[in-house]
C-alpha cells in the first residue's frame, strides 16, 4: 500500500496545463512540483503566456490573495480619482443673465449683450442712447431708475436700449473693453459716440439728450439774440441762407461742429445758434453767408477766418474752444479722486456759488442776477456793448440798438504806480503816472479825463520799465510836475511814465485812509507799538487814490470795473446744491438750511476762507458787497473757522479746553497762557494731562491759565496752527505775537515745564523815570508779599512731598506685588516644563502601546489563518478516516466469508444499456467517491485473491 506517486501520477485526470506547469514540461521527474528555467530562445510572448498562467494557478490555489489583490487595486483607484478631483480647479458655468429692466420700461434691455442687434437699431433711429451697464455695478443699479425717468420723457424722440456688457458669452462683451460702469453713448444718426459723463440724475441726462438732439438754436429776432448773447456761457452764431436751398453751404459743416463740441465736452459750455436773418446778422458783423461769429464779453469778439483755416467741424470747434471767454464756470466733481477743485482754485481767489438748479427750466432768475454780477465786476472799461446785455438782463426796455460790433478799444488810459519806499530820497514817494497809448504819441503828461488801464496793461507797462530796478533822480518834494520822464515801445503800444516825488505829508493820506478803515481788535502795549515794525514791500502797489494825483478820479466805492481795480480778482464757480451741498456743509453752510442757497469766497494763497452770512438772502445786492467787503485792502470779513460747539472741559476745571470761538478771549486777550495742542487721535497727547494738572495747581489761577485745543476740531488761523503734535506754546501777557515754543528735545516734566514758564513770562516793567529809593512801607509790603509767596510755595512743596511719598509706598507695594507674580510665573513655568515632559512620555509610551497593538493584531491574524487551515485539513483527515474504517470492515467480512468456502455465484449476461458495476467499489449512499488511495489499496487486494483463487 505504497502513496508515491498518488497526486502526480493518478489516472489521468490532471490537465495537461497543469501537467506542464507542475512537471517544468516534462523536463524534470514526475511529480517533483520545481518549475525549470524558460530556455534561453524562449519569445516575450511565451514569457508572457506563462507568467499569466502562473498567475492564475496561484490565484486558484490561494483564492484570497486575488480577492486581496483587487480590493488594493479599487482602492487605490478610489484614492487617486478623490485626489484629482480635489486638485482640479472647479468651474461653475454662470448663470443666465436675466433682464435688468422691468418689462413695462421704455428701455431696450439686451441682458444678453446683443451688441449686434444694437447696432442695427441705432442705424434705422435718428438719436439712440446706449446704456451699457453691468447687474453687479452699484452705480448702474442706482442710474437705472433715471434713465427709466428719461426714457418715460423722451421715448417718442429717442431710442433708449441698455445693454449687459458683463455676461462673458455676449458680443458686447467681448468687443467692448469698459474700465467702468454705467456708460452712456449717444449717436445723432452717423455721428458718435458721444459720451455722457455728467451726473447721474434724470434731469441732467435729459438736457444733455435734448442739447444732441437739438444741438443748434435757432435765433429769429432780436429778443432771442440778446438773449443768447447775454448769456454766461460763451456763444458761437453761424449765418445761413436758406431761401436758395434746403440746406445751404457750410451748415452741415456747422452742425457737426456742434455736436463734436458736445462730444468733447459734456458740460456743453460753448452754445451753437443759427441766424438766418440777414439783418441780424449785420448786428454781429456777419455778411456773408456761412460766416461764423464767436461772441466774447470783454474782449473782442471774432469771425472765423474762412480764408485762412479750413472750414471744417475740427477747426471750428478748435477755434471756438482756443479763443472762448468764460464768464461764469459750472463745476461738477464727481466724488472720486480728482483735481478738479485743486486746479481751479490755484488759479486764485474763487467765489463758490451753491444754488439749487434744474437743467430742464425755461429760465433761470438767480443764475441771471448773478450774471449781472459777473459782467458788471468785469466791466473795466464801460463797454457799450456790455451795458446794453446788463440791461437786457435787467429787463429795462431799451430803444433797439443798431450794431454790436465791438468798438475800438480807448487810445490812451493811464494808472498810478507807487514804488517802495527804499527807492526814494528820505521822506519822500517816488509815484509814476503810467499811460499805455495806441499811437506813437508819448511825450507829455496824460490828459487830466484819461480813463484807467486795465490790470493787464498795467502789469505789462510794468514789466516794460522793469520799475523794480529803477532809480530815479528826485526834484523837489512840491508840486506835481514830472522829475523823470520815461518811454518804451512795444510792437502793440507804446508805454510813457511821468515819475514824480512826492512828500510823506501826501501819502499821509492813504494812510489815514488805511487807518480809518482798519478797526484793531486788541489795545496792545506802548512797548509792542514802539516794537512793532513794517518793512518795505519789495514789489509796486496799484494804488486808487485820489490824494496822489487830484486829476484821476476814480471812485474806489462803485462795483462796476472792481477786478480791474484790486489785486484780488475773483474766478466766479456755480455749484448745484441739490447735488454738492456736501461741500457747501463743509465751508460752513448750516447742514439744517431750509432753501439750499450759500456763498463762499476760498482763498487758497493766503490759507482762508469766507463766507456770506446765511442769514442774508442770496442775491446781487448781497453778492456785491461780499465781493466789495473782500476787495478792499483792509477786509472787514473776518475768517470763517469752523470749531467745536462746546469745550469738553466745564469750566471750573483747572485746564481750560479752548475752542475756535474762545481761543481770542481766552488765549489773546488774558495774562499768561500755556497752551497744549491735541488732538483726539494722538497717542502721545494724554500722557501729558497729569503734568499740567500739577503745573494748574502750583501755579496760582491769576498769574497763568493753563490751556489746550484739539486742533482736530478747532480750526485756528494759519499763525497759530502747528506741524506736530503734541506741540507746547506759551503766550507771554502783553506780548501775545512773541509766543514761545516748548523745547522739542527737552522732556515734558513738571520741573521743566515751571522753569520754562518762569523763564519766559512776562519780565517786570522798567520804571520810566529816575530811580527813586524804596520806601519802607513799600519795603515791608514787598517783604510780606515775598513771604507770603514763599510759604505759599512751601505748601505745595509740603503737598508735592507727601504725593512723593505716597507714589513711592504705592510703588514699593506695587513691587512687592511684580515680585510675587514673578515668583507665581517662575512656579507655573517650571509646571509647565513637568507637564510637557510627561505629556512627552505619555505620547511614546502611546505610540509604543499602538506599535505593539499593530503587532499583535497581525499575529493574531496569522494564527487564525493556521488554525482555519488545520480546520481544513482536519475536515480531510475526518473523511479519510471514515472510509479507512469502510475499507476494514469490508475486508473483515470478506476475511470471514473466505473461511465458510462458498461456492463461487454464476457470472450473470451484461445487459445492453445496463453496465457492470464495478468490482470493489462500496459507495456511500449519497455521498463523495472514496479517495484514490483506498481505490488503489481496494483494486491491489482484488487481484491477490484472484491469483491466491
């Protein structure tokens, strides 16, 4: 009963593949299970082959390992997928736009950004207006309601389409590059763009729509001309006849012209008219159909040079815009950061004008009036032309005037120069009459009824004598004949001065005149007159005064002609309050006003500004006397500075808290004073409180008033203000304008703020007449005085001791204090280095603990592998065992049936289609076929008794 051989031999039930894999091909012997090495001329695809079939025979030997194998692989796949995904950038598509008007609204909404379909409306529309907008824009969100307020006026005239210009996937899009949003273009059927950029209100898009679709006014009599000429804003007329053709030579040229203004600029300052008049246009000098007249107030006005420029829309809007006059400006800043407001009041002295405005009205009374203001400061010459426009304003009837050519400017004007005094002999002026003549016909003294030169000519004069550098040779101090006569031509005029000395007496009256009209607010010392001194002014001064020169009257007093007779001349601004009464709050204007009317004149060179009384109604009487009150030498509008309304301090307090309103009475006017300049913000500013605190008490209330400002919300005059805070300043009694900077480089202690304040107060008067020995009362009374001082000092030297010692018991207490946390500190650190330590420990200790939980995981792992291995094999074992007993007591049968000799049983026939069992085989009913090794023990037996039989 041998079991070589049993699982490699067998009865040929075995595979041929797994005969070859096992055998190494038949290369080796039977049933050895080595694999022999692949010859060396063996194919990558046989390599192939038999690594897959490796493959498959231990996956079918060890079932789990494949089914470990593919759980890896998704896994992995799992990871790998989660990993891209979350490195991916993740795009969502955007949303549809939707429509940003309401579909009731007179507006054209493309949402879409149809900037195709756009285009072929506006070709088929006489005026369209394109609103391009983005839906996030706050801005075009706010203006979208104006333009549905305009559209609503306007829609049977003109086209109003909006456009989307933000949706990535529209036209507009992607061919229009906008910075910002909202856009507004309007096309007048060929010709545009033409960009809005004025406000965002209805009104004022309307009127600029209207001004495109009308860009010319047309002018049919002389009430209407008038009325175009008498405006603020500058005027270009254009003359046509149309009684040959519908459209004569030169006026589309015009049209154009008009509209390509608007396009350059959308204030629309310059107005366009037609006349087609003949007689009326002789009234502007215009004879000649296509000829175009450009009006100025002041200066002459002129005819385009048809002959010697282009005529086309480029050169006359370029000429217009070169030689235009502006009388009044509008300023409309738009909130962001601009210059606009820099750059015009650099120019000089501005009158800001706040007044409420609507763009849409027939007429305007307060824009007039102050028109009338404007031409009549202006009007240095008495121009004709002007006057007859003043009275048109006026609305004072008037006999119909024949022409408004501009007449011939005067042939001779003179004004009156007086030079530094360093220029003349001790005690006396040197005065020059200057005179600017057309003609060659200088050389005598200037008529007695010369009118004045304007400040330009005058300025120019100047600059020809160059007068700065000028000595002249005096005559007698008597009289008015000329000492110097002096002469200069230029290729414009031809320049004369009659220089002249005169005494001190003379010009004694332009100081009483000074004198008279200044009023001084504070009665100063003997000693501050006799200090005070006024050097030399190094450049000419215009001067209007009639003691200088008897034969020049010119009266100082009439507004007509003012900003040619002053050095402060006014640039004149109109402001709209429904849009910018901001600014206005900022200049002063009472936030509460019920009519939203203000005034300011803003002097940025001189670092002031004033305003006229809110009280008073906002007319041209009133604007006249704020201009007039300014241009006086010595002004009696006081400064408007804008303060706090009340101290934070109440008064009893020992530190005063001065305010804009009580900085002259408490600071100018009383004895010393220490002043501390703050501010809110400042960091530094409250650590000084305590120390004038301590300086408010030392010092008695009666000799020094310790004070501060927050300068943050007081403003001061440009004298007293500082460049840096805290700043200390101290006004010494009867001495205010010799205030004395604390030392910024000696620290702010009480000692050194009282040796400051000693040092710099006010020193004891000198007696004015001999000396005169003391007496003893006298010597007694200041001996008490000096001892009561000196107990009063003693006090507070007692009181400043005994806070010494309390601060110091308070610091020794506040040590011991420090010391015991650093003791509690150094107790909780050593803590908390113990507790780290041990948190240390307690983390390798649960790594260790997690290390040897992993190892002893896996072998428990493994000794369940073995043990369900040996449950196999043991199942194996069981069944084997089973059919070993089967095997033994068949034999033990056959064993005792073999003694009892029973005769052999007759062979029986084989039946077709019922096979022999076969021999030796007992099968269980139901159940597995025995082993082979049983099989072969069984049929080996057999055939021993059929040879012993």
């Amino acid at each position: 009963m041998s079991e070589c051989g049993g699982r490699g031999g067998g009865n040929g039930s075995s595979s041929s593949d797994d005969a070859e894999d096992e055998g190494g091909g038949g290369g080796g012997p039977a049933g050895s299970g080595s694999f022999s090495p692949a010859p060396a001329g063996a194919s990558p695809a046989g390599r192939l082959r038999r690594g897959l079939r490796g493959a498959s025979l231990m996956a079918r030997r060890r079932p789990e390992l494949l089914c470990g194998a593919v759980a890896l692989g998704c896994a992995l796949l799992v990871a790998l997928k989660f990993t891209c995904s979350r490195a991916k950038d993740v795009i969502v598509p955007a949303k549809p736009p939707v429509s940003f008007f309401s579909s009731r609204s007179p507006v054209l909404d493309l949402f879409q950004g149809q900037l195709d379909y756009a285009e072929h409306v506006r070709r088929d529309s006489e005026v369209v207006l394109l609103f391009f907008y983005a839906p996030w824009c706050g801005q075009s969100i706010a203006a979208r309601s104006e333009i549905e307020r305009a559209a609503s006026q306007l829609s049977d005239q003109v086209l109003f389409v909006a456009i989307n210009c933000w949706w990535n996937q529209g036209k507009c899009r992607k061919q229009k590059h906008f910075f910002y949003f909202p856009v507004i273009y309007l096309y007048h059927r060929s010709f545009g763009p033409i960009e809005y950029k004025g406000p965002m209100s209805a009104v004022y898009i309307e009127k600029f729509v209207r001004r495109v679709m009308k860009p010319l006014v047309y002018i049919p009599s002389q009430s209407e001309l008038l009325d175009f000429l008498s405006n603020y804003e500058p005027g270009v007329l254009g003359y046509f006849e149309f009684s040959g053709s519908p459209q004569p030579p030169g006026y589309l040229t015009f049209f154009t012209s008009a509209l390509l203004s608007l396009k350059k600029d959308y204030l629309g300052t310059v107005r366009f008219g037609v006349i087609t008049n003949k007689h009326l246009a002789k009234l502007v000098s215009l004879v000649h159909s296509g000829s175009v007249y450009l009006h100025r107030h002041f200066n002459t006005s002129l005819v385009f040079p048809g002959e010697a420029a282009n005529y086309t829309a480029e050169s006359i809007h370029k000429w217009a815009l070169e030689n235009r006059e502006a009388l009044l400006r509008w300023l409309r800043p738009h909130g962001g950061k601009s210059l606009l407001l820099n750059n015009e009041l650099k120019k000089g002295p501005a009158l800001l004008v706040f007044l409420p405005f609507d763009p849409l009205a027939d007429s305007h009374p307060l824009v007039d009036e102050i028109t009338q203001v404007a031409l009549e400061y202006r009007n240095c010459h008495a121009d004709q032309v002007v006057e007859r426009l003043l009275q048109h304003l006026r609305r004072v009837d008037t006999p119909p005037f024949t022409s408004l050519a501009p007449e011939p400017p005067a042939r001779l004007c003179c004004n009156s120069v007086l030079l530094p005094p360093g220029r003349a002999a001790p005690g006396t002026h040197s005065v020059c009459e200057l005179c600017v003549s057309h003609t060659a016909g200088g050389g005598r003294p200037p008529p007695a009824g010369a009118p004045r030169c304007s400040s330009s000519q005058v300025a120019a004069a100047l600059d020809s004598f160059y007068l700065k550098e000028q000595t002249f040779s005096h005559g007698a101090p008597h009289g008015f004949a000329c000492s110097n006569f002096l002469s200069s031509y230029s290729p414009f005029s031809y320049y004369s001065a009659c220089c002249r000395a005169v005494g001190r007496a003379v010009t004694g009256c332009l100081a009483s005149g000074r004198a008279a009209s200044e009023t001084p607010a504070v009665a100063f010392s003997p000693l501050e007159k006799k200090c005070e001194a006024h050097g030399p002014g190094s450049v000419p001064h215009i001067e209007e005064n009639s003691c200088l020169f008897p034969e020049v009257g010119a009266s100082s007093t009439r507004f007509t002609g003012l900003s040619c007779r002053t050095n402060k001349t006014l640039n004149i601004y109109l402001l709209d309050s429904n849009l910018f009464w901001l600014y206005a709050e900022r200049l002063g204007a009472p936030s509460a006003a019920r009519v939203k009317e203000f005034a300011a004149i803003v002097d940025v060179k001189e670092e002031s500004h004033y305003i006229l009384d809110p009280k008073q109604a906002l007319m041209k009487f009133t604007l006249e006397s704020f201009i007039q009150n300014f241009s006086v030498l010595y002004s009696p509008l006081k400064r408007h500075l804008i303060g706090s309304d009340s101290a934070q301090f109440p008064s009893q307090h020992l530190i005063t808290e001065v305010t804009t309103d009580t900085f002259w009475e408490v600071v100018l006017q009383r004895q010393d004073v220490l002043l501390l300049y703050y501010a809110q913000w400042c960091g530094f500013c409250p650590s000084l409180n305590h120390v004038f605190i301590q300086l408010a008490r030392l010092l008695p209330t009666d000799a020094l008033t310790v004070a501060r400002i927050d300068v943050s919300q007081n403003d001061l005059p440009w004298e007293f203000m500082v460049d840096r805070l805290p700043t200390i300043l101290f006004f010494p009694c009867n001495r205010k304008d010799r205030s004395v900077k604390y030392p910024e480089d000696l620290p702010v202690t009480l000692p050194n703020l009282l040796r400051f304040v000693l040092h710099h107060s006010d020193p004891a008067p000198a007696p004015r007449g001999p000396a005169r020995p003391p007496t003893p009362e006298c010597l007694r009374s200041e001996a008490a005085f000096q001892q009561g001082h000196v107990s009063h000092l003693e006090r507070e030297i007692g009181k400043l001791r005994a806070e010494i010692s309390a601060l110091q018991r308070a610091q020794a207490q506040v040590e011991a204090r420090l010391s015991s946390a650093r003791r509690d500190e150094h107790r909780l650190l050593r803590q908390k280095r113990a507790l780290e330590e041990q948190h240390g420990l307690l983390r390798l200790h649960s790594e260790q603990l997690r290390a040897l939980y992993e190892r002893k995981s896996r072998e428990l792992e493994e000794l369940a592998r073995k043990l369900r291995e040996l449950a196999d094999a043991s199942e194996g074992l069981l069944a084997e065992n089973a059919w070993l007993k089967i095997l033994v007591a068949t034999l033990e049968r056959r064993l005792e049936g073999g003694d009892g000799a029973e005769p052999p049983a007759p062979p029986r026939e084989a039946r077709p289609g019922h096979p022999e069992p076969s021999s030796g085989h007992p099968r269980l009913p139901g159940g597995p076929p025995p082993p082979s090794n049983v099989s072969s023990a069984l049929a080996s037996e057999r055939s021993d008794e059929n040879r012993t039989g």
